[in-house]
C-alpha cells in the first residue's frame, strides 16, 4: 500500500496577480499577508504538513523575493527530520529559454526535478486558496479508485456556476467531462451532478493528485497544453482513469481584492468560517519573537489583532489589525484591514511621519499595506462598490474598497472620498 512519503507536494507560486493589484505590487499572490500575521503561502504548506506531506516544492516566478524570505525563515526542518520545502524558481536552461506559461507549463519544465524526488505521486496545490484540508483523504480515495488522475471537488450553486470549472462525475465518483465557466443554463443542467437543488453541480479546485508517471506521459505528449484546468485535465477525462473527490468544507479563492477584504472581516466574525488554529491541523508561520499587544483606554468590537501592537485611545471595529501596528490617540477605524508592519519605526526612521496611524485618523472600508505611515487627522471614506477604479500617486481604489500600497505615507490632513 502506498504512503503519504510517496506524495511530492507542488505548490503553484502564482502569475502576476493583477487582479490583486496594488497588493501584487511587490509580491506575489501567495506572499499577501492574511489575518494579521500570515502569508497565503502558509495555508498549502500547512496543509501539506499537517497531512503528512514532507517533501513541498513551490514554483515561483513574478516577484517572488518577498515569498522566498517568507519560506527561508519559516520552514526549515531539522537535520533529523527528511522533509524540506523547496523553492523552484523559473529558470533558462538548454531546453527552455521561456518563463513558465502557466500551471501545466511550469510543472513541465520543472519535470527533471519532480522525477529526481523519486515521489511516485504528484499532488498539485494552488498557493491562493483558503481551506483546511486532509491530503491524507483525498490519497486514500485515489488509491482505493486506482485512479490516474484526482480532482478535488466541491459544490456549486447554480448562481455561482460561472465562475467555476465545472465536472460532470458519475455515480462512481469517476469524471466524464468538464466545462469552463458554462454561461447558457441550458449547458449547465448538462453537468448537474448532485441531487441537491441548492448547490447541484461540482467545480474544480484547482487540487490534483497525479501518478507521476501519467503526469509525466501527458504533459510531454500534450506539449502545447499550459495549464492544468483548462487543458491538461479535460484532455485527460478522455484517455485516463479520472476521478472526483468530494471535499465539502470551507475553501475561498482568494483572487480579487473584494474576495480578499470580504475573506479577511470575516475572520472576526465571534464563529469565524475559517479558524486558523486547530489543535490537530494549525496553520504554521514565520515565528517572530514579538510582545504582546498594548491597548490603552480604547474601544474594541469585531477585531482580530495580532502581536506587537500599541492602540492609544482608540475606537477600532470590524476591522484587522496586523503585527507591529502603531495606532495613535482618537483613531476611528471601521470595517478596515491593517497589515501591519515588518518592522519598528526606531530600526529603521524615516521622515517626520512615524509607520502606523496619527492621531484623529478616521478610515473606513480600507486595506492599509505593510509599513504605510499615516499622518494625523487623515480622513478615508468609504465608496460605493460599484465605483470605477482609481490609480492615484497615494491610493488606489478597487470594487469599492481604498487600498494604501506597500510603505506608501500620507500627509496629515490627506482626505480620501468620493468625488
């Protein structure tokens, strides 16, 4: 029987991530912070981990430098322990002097090293998802189904189809097709899969297990085919052993800056839909040495606030507040996500305005980047969701939310509002 020391993770590092744009600025996707004090990265690595998976290998490519120091810092097992997670950077080499093409292309040209673990079976991760997850499971069903190729799925209500990769799975659990993102409801009760009137389809999650030897065998045979859900699989359904494996729990793909507000307020919710720590299954991060937070004679409701932070007198609710956030006297903060800072502001001064938020700031419906430096009595307002989108020297609003880039400052008495 097979075991989880069979399985090599791969964890997709994301493309350019413009729909996440300013947080993609200077990092990639799978590098934005989430909760206060975790990166995206840390949700498949601890997925992996907490599943048995020891042997991770990230592939990465646009501003990757961020996630990188991220991964060095975070996951290094020790000289007793086998495992090791890996970065494998786009290269040039003899045989490919291009970037990775997408998720099936970077897989291919990294194949040279997937084959060198040694890892019967290839379990392909996206590096964006929010989920808890037992890959132990989903391993079990693809030994006992035999099967070539395993596609993680989930329901799909009908309003939320488009959105999604859908598979048609029969009652055996094996695949027969799929379709992108069906618009013509006629198409789609084609794939309706499930009894259930509400949610009576399944997506792709983007979650593969393979037999490396058949992973190997089509993404040599298909070499025009660059990604893993709009090529690689619906060609694989017709030749080889497919199969479905229903994964009902919560998962959020990250991909939007709307997506990642909402996902983010909803964290501090009193019964959360995510909890990031679970005695059996915690997701794991860079250990920093850190105080606990200070809040001096300040108002709190509905916030997730990490370690290292000073709140003076303050009214703050809805919102996250990152690590080493500084928030000064009379601050009023709602429905806002913080991130922090990566470091103090007596290690590394910088002009009159000090990192975190002045005195008197009112800011509502916003995303405040690492190390911005806001100055006193600075107004953020909320806009309309519908609103276009802004690219300002100072800010940037999208669907509706004002984000503040990484290290950006704003003078005091800078008011942001709709026109």
């Amino acid at each position: 029987m097979p075991s989880m020391n069979d399985i090599l993770g791969v964890i997709m590092g994301g493309g350019r991530g413009s729909r996440l744009h300013p947080l993609t600025q200077m990092r990639s996707k799978p590098a934005v912070p989430i909760a206060g004090k975790y990166r995206l990265i840390d949700i498949p690595i601890s997925n992996c981990i907490n599943s048995g998976i020891f042997r991770v290998a990230i592939l990465t490519q646009f501003n990757s430098v961020s996630l990188h120091r991220h991964i060095t810092q975070a996951y290094n097992f020790d000289v007793f322990h086998t495992g090791w997670v890996q970065i494998w950077a786009a290269e040039q080499t003899p045989q490919s002097a291009s970037w990775y093409q997408g998720t099936a292309d970077a897989v291919r040209k990294q194949l040279f090293e997937i084959q060198a673990t040694g890892a019967e079976y290839v379990l392909i991760l996206a590096g964006d998802h929010l989920y808890r997850m037992d890959y132990h499971e989903m391993a079990e069903y693809h030994w006992e189904k035999n099967a070539d190729i395993t596609v993680a799925v989930q329901p799909v209500a009908r309003s939320e189809v488009s959105r999604f990769g859908i598979l048609k799975v029969e009652a055996d659990g094996q695949i027969s097709s799929f379709i992108e993102k069906p618009k013509d409801p006629e198409v789609q009760n084609q794939y309706i899969s499930r009894d259930d009137p509400e949610q009576p389809f399944l997506g792709s999650m983007g979650i593969y297990m393979f037999k490396t030897k058949i992973l190997n065998d089509l993404l040599n045979y298909h070499l025009r085919s660059d990604d893993f859900g709009g090529d690689i699989i619906p060609q694989a359904i017709q030749s080889h052993e497919v199969y479905g494996f229903d994964f009902d729990g919560y998962w959020e793909d990250i991909g939007t800056i709307r997506s990642f507000y909402e996902t983010n307020l909803k964290l501090t919710n009193s019964n959360p839909p995510f909890n990031f720590y679970d005695a059996k299954a915690p997701i794991y991060t860079h250990a920093r040495f850190l105080p606990g937070s200070i809040i001096e004679d300040s108002e709190l409701k509905d916030v997730l606030i990490a370690e290292g932070c000073r709140v003076r007198q303050a009214k703050i609710t809805h919102s996250i507040v990152g690590v080493r956030s500084q928030i000064a006297e009379g601050a009023v903060i709602k429905d806002s996500i913080l991130m922090g800072a990566d470091y103090y502001d007596e290690e590394k001064p910088h002009g009159n305005t000090p990192i975190g938020i002045g005195k008197n700031c009112h800011i509502e419906s916003a995303i405040l980047d690492k190390n911005v430096r806001i100055g006193d009595s600075v107004e953020i307002l909320p806009f309309p969701r519908n609103y276009k989108d802004i690219d300002n020297e100072l800010y940037y609003v999208r669907d509706g939310i004002v984000v503040i880039a990484k290290d950006t400052e704003l003078p005091a008495g800078t008011r942001i509002a709709p026109e």
